[in-house]
C-alpha cells in the first residue's frame, strides 16, 4: 500500500494556518481561535484536489530562540512535519505584515530542502491581496494571496500545490488507512500521561508532552502497524469536570475527547495508578459505556508503585470504576515504557470481543445453562419468567434479544446475572453487552 504524499502547513503562530487546514480537508477539525498557538500538536486529516488525494498536516506556530518549553516543543513538532512532507504551504498574515519571524521560519525551510509554497493569507479584499507583493523579500517565489477565513484563492492555492506532489500517489480506491484499522482513542483526565503512552506506542515524539496538565487540546491522530494489523492512536485532551472547563478552547478539546470516544472501536482510559480513582475518572468511563465502545483500562504511573499487589489494585479499579467492570486493567509506565506493549494485545482483545457475534444454537445453550444453575426470578402472584428465546441483533457492542412471556419480572439482579454468564462462556472481555428483555408475539418463536 503506498502512503499518499503530505502537504504541511506551517509558520509563526496566529497567521491562520489551521483555518487554512479545515478549509482544504473540508471540515471543522483543528481549533481555531484568535489566541496565539492554539495549536500544539500535528494534526492529519485526508484531502482530495482535482482527483489528487493526499494528507494535510496542521502544525503549531514555528517560534524560533522560543524560552518557554512547551513552545519549544511545538516549533520541534513543526520542524518534524516539514521534515515528513513532500510540499509545504508556509503562510503568513498581510493584515500584519512581514516580520521578522517569517524571515527566520523562510530561512529554516531552505535548509528543508522541499518544495515551499509561500501563501499570504488574510488577503480579505483585493487591497490587501495587492499587500501581498511585500512578502518576495522571504526569496520564496510568489506569494499567493488567500483568505481561508472566506476561502478566497484557495483553489488557486490547491491547483499549485497538486502540481508539485510526487508522481506517485495511493491508487484510485485505495485509501490511507486500511478498512481493518482499529481506532483507539486515549482518554482521560488532565496529566495522566495519555500523551507520554502514545508516545511510547509510537516509539517517537509524536505528541507534545509536559508537566503542566492540558498540554493537548486537539484530536491528535497516529497511524501505527504492528503485526498486520494498523491502529489509528487519537490522542485527545484531557476531559474535565463540566465546571472547571473555562476558556473556549478548552471546550472545543472536551467536545472534540467526546467526539473522538463516539468515533472510536477501543477506548484506552488512562488512569494515574498511584492516585486514587476520582470522579472526573468515573464520569469519563461511564460516558464510554453509554457510547457502548470497547475499553481497556491503563493504569499508568506503575513506576511510582513499588512493592503494589497488581491483581489487588485492578480490584478496587473495577470497584471504583463499576460502570466499566467489563475492562481489563493493564499497568504500565509511559516514563520507563514497562508493560506499554501490553496496551495494543489488549485492545486487540477487546476488539475482536466488540464484533464478535454468537451464533443462535450456542446463545440459547448458554442461557439454558444459566437458567438450570439459577432459576429465573418470579412475582409475587407466582408467575415465573421463562425465556423462551435469544438472539444476538448487532455487534459493537454485542447486543442481545431475550423473548420472554412476562417482561415485568425479569429483574435487573437477574440480567445482570445472565450477562456474566454469557461473558465466562464466549469471552466477552473488554466490551459492553447490551441484553434487551421483550415479550414474545403470540404465535412466534420470535
């Protein structure tokens, strides 16, 4: 499968590099605010221009001599874009004018040795496109003046940059990804090292890490192969409580976690072992089973446990995250990378759990041998409830139909019961199941 060419988009912070990334990908995918370095992390998403499709890269402001860490990380993380891309699109703002940190980013993309297109964006009337001549000075050719805000140019910008993607590209029909990628979106509170374990999946510095919780505020998208098998790794931002989610760019990285868990196949909810279990933790596990996606739990910060018993603490964890009990816990160090490895066997577990489908004989031999080791309940005028008949109606989650002469008593003590039952005997380890009760029509075996 051939990998499809990558166009980055960079520059100095705030110039409209992520409006420009949603106007080309054709939807609202990076944040985009008036805040300067907004975006932190690179961010892919899929194009396609006259029937040249290829991989967009939103990255954060390039700040060169920046001080403060985390700054440093983002012109780090831009500098690792340009050195993957086979075109990039350096933008700059004519409402403002040249200054001289688009000279210092110019002067660090003729050293990249790739083909540059040099866009002057902001260029909202024809005044400030006829601005746009200022940016010659940078030697980077002609300046092409756009307005992503209002999509002014942008085909104009697109029909240059298919013109200098390589020869080769992915064949018509065959995409990036394979259709047997496996999402798994990494979840959690704030500074539980979700980043730091994605990272040492990736074996490289794919995301930005920091001390300093809500460093991610994007979506962030990994494609990793192992084994034949490929995982798309989301990244997301660490989800906080309603109440303490303040500016709007934090709102827009907790719409965008939600969105990534409703998108995903495995949800890996990344707990700090050595803190106890909190209930911003259990608001988050509980809104990844109501979504029904398959989930394994990852206990990070094993390295701070010295001397802990494992199968003790996995106890408590699915006491204390009871809405996910159905989760197996994998403890591990994104610092000193112990057990990482362990996370992607278990999503393939759980998500092999999520799609499997029971056939019909199987099903109804399982519930018949529950219901010989534990009668099924009765009311109070002696009715007992007798199930006649199970089917499965849909995987992921796996979802059960039990016909039943009498719904009312079939207690949820009881279902519980039988979903257990049904996990010993075909191993639904990591997934929900979702077992409806309904009244069987007269005259039907359904």
């Amino acid at each position: 499968m051939r990998p499809l060419p990558v166009v980055a988009i960079v520059g100095r912070p705030n110039v409209g590099k992520s409006a420009l990334f949603n106007r080309i990908v054709g939807r609202r995918l990076a944040i985009v605010e008036d805040t300067p370095g907004i975006t932190r992390d690179r961010l892919y998403a899929e194009a396609d221009w006259d029937g040249r499709r290829f991989v967009v890269t939103d990255t954060g402001g390039i700040v060169v001599d920046a001080q403060d860490p985390i700054v440093e990380q983002v012109r780090r993380q831009a500098e690792i874009a340009v050195r993957e891309a086979d075109v990039v699109l350096l933008v700059t703002d004519v409402q403002t004018g040249m200054v001289p940190d688009d000279a210092e980013v110019a002067q660090v993309l003729r050293r990249a040795r790739v083909p540059v297109l040099l866009v002057a964006n902001k260029a909202d009337n024809p005044r400030l496109a006829e601005a746009a001549a200022e940016f010659h000075r940078l030697g980077l050719g002609e300046p092409i003046a756009v307005s992503a805000h209002h999509g002014i140019g942008v085909a104009e910008l697109l029909d240059e940059v298919v013109r200098r993607l390589p020869d080769g590209q992915a064949a018509p029909g065959e995409a990036a990804d394979t259709e047997e990628a496996v999402r798994v979106a990494f979840v959690g509170r704030p500074n539980v090292g979700k980043s730091s374990l994605v990272n040492a999946l990736v074996g490289t510095e794919r995301v930005i890490v920091d001390d300093r919780p809500g460093t991610t505020r994007d979506a962030v998208d990994t494609v990793l192969r192992r084994g034949g098998r490929t995982f798309v790794l989301v990244d997301t931002a660490g989800m906080r409580r309603r109440s303490r989610v303040h500016e709007r760019v934090e709102v827009y990285g907790v719409s965008r976690a939600r969105r990534a868990i409703a998108g995903a196949n495995v949800v890996v909810l990344v707990v700090d072992a050595s803190q106890r279990v909190t209930d911003q933790d259990q608001q988050i596990a509980r809104y990844a089973a109501e979504a029904g996606r398959a989930m394994v739990i990852a206990a990070n910060k094993w390295d701070l446990m010295r001397g802990a018993d494992a199968a003790e603490h996995a106890r408590r964890l699915h006491h204390e995250l009871r809405h996910v009990r159905f989760a197996p816990v994998v403890f591990v160090s994104a610092k000193t990378g112990r057990n990482v490895a362990r996370i992607l066997d278990a999503v393939e577990r759980a998500d092999a759990a999520h799609a499997r489908r029971i056939a019909t004989g199987p099903l109804n031999r399982a519930i018949e041998e529950a219901e010989a080791a534990v009668a099924p309940p009765a009311d109070r005028r002696g009715r007992r409830l007798k199930i006649y008949y199970a089917t499965q109606v849909a995987p992921r989650p796996p979802t059960m139909v039990l016909f039943v002469n009498h719904p009312e008593i079939a207690d949820p003590a009881y279902v519980r019961y039988l979903e257990g039952r049904l996990r010993q005997a075909f191993d639904f380890e990591g997934t929900p199941l979702r077992l409806f009760v309904r009244a069987r029509r007269a005259g039907s075996r359904a």
